[in-house]
C-alpha cells in the first residue's frame, strides 16, 4: 500500500448527503458554482445518475441562497481591492479561472473599479508589500513583473516608475525586454 492508504474506496454519495458534503464544502470555503460542481463530480456515481444528482443538489443550494456566482464575484472583487489592492486584470482573470461567466466578471469589476484610480491602487500595493524604489536594472524589473503580476497596467507602471525618477536606461531595457518576449510568444500585450 502506498504512502499507508488503504485499498479501500469511498462510498459514493446519494443526493441527500452530497447535499450535506456541499453545504459544508461552502461552509468551509467561499465558492462558485463551477467549483462545487467539480468537487461534488468526485463524490458521484459517473454517468447521468451522478450528473442529475449534481444538478439537483445545485438547484437546491441555488433555491436556499447558498450558491450564487454573482454575489461571490462581488464579494471576491471587493476583497482583492480592499484587502490584496490588486488590479482589475487580475482580478477578472482569477475570477474567469474560477468559471465565472463573463457578464458577471464585467459587471463586479466595473462596479468595484470603475472609480478607481489604478495608480493609486498600484501605489497601495507596493506599499502593502513594502517594495521601495528600485537602485538597479534588475530590481526594476522585479518591481514590474510584481506590478504586472498583481492585475496593473504597463501604462501605470511606467509612470510610477518614472515618478521615482528611475534612470531612461533601465525603462528602455525593460522595454525592449517586453517586445522581445512578445515577439517570441507571439503576444501584442
């Protein structure tokens, strides 16, 4: 027996206890439909029977007000503003990984960002990681990959950097870094 687990199987789920595994599945963690679905798949019979079952238990907790996409995009855009100040790319593809439709993603985003300054979340961000100004080449490029990973503009960026006076050289590495890699991979970002 490998790494001490038994050769024993799980049972498969009815629809009334893959009704309790989903309730307390949400109890222990915020999520989307589609991630509930992918959980409860595992806990199910494959084929029709397991997916009707699936579906019912999502009707039910839908009906109960336990499973709704719309809210959880809301409360999850408003968090990773509040709370991780990331910018709205990021949030819109963490949300679309999610299984998120796209309406919905739009419609929190633009809700929760539309308003805001980007610079100004940008800002909070390297603040809230405690990135300082960069001293070299190299940690201007950190500082952008941080920025760009974190959902910010390369627009935004650059006039951050440009604000805290990094030398022209450095920018036009970085630039002439991001055409190169783009040009390999084939993106126009």
């Amino acid at each position: 027996m490998p790494f001490g687990r038994s050769a024993k199987k799980k049972p498969l789920l009815d629809e009334a206890a893959l009704y309790d595994y989903a309730v307390k599945a949400l109890g222990r963690h915020m999520r989307t439909e589609t991630e509930l679905r992918r959980l409860m798949a595992a806990k199910v019979a494959p084929g029709a029977p397991g997916q009707a079952a699936i579906a019912a238990v999502v009707k039910r907790l839908k009906e109960h007000g336990y499973l709704n996409d719309v809210s959880y995009a809301e409360t999850y855009t408003r968090l990773r503003q509040e709370n991780d100040k990331l910018g709205a790319r990021r949030v819109r593809n963490d949300l679309r990984q999610k299984g998120i439709k796209a309406d919905v993603i739009e419609g929190a985003v633009e809700a929760r960002y539309g308003e805001a300054s980007e610079e100004a979340l940008a800002r909070q961000h390297l603040e809230r990681k405690r990135i300082r100004k960069p001293a070299n080449e190299k940690e201007t490029a950190r500082v952008v990959r941080r920025l760009v990973t974190a959902g910010f503009s390369t627009g935004v960026i650059y006039k951050i950097l440009r604000q805290w006076d990094v030398p022209e050289e450095s920018l036009a590495a970085l630039e002439n870094l991001e055409v190169g890699d783009a040009e390999e991979t084939g993106s126009t970002e």
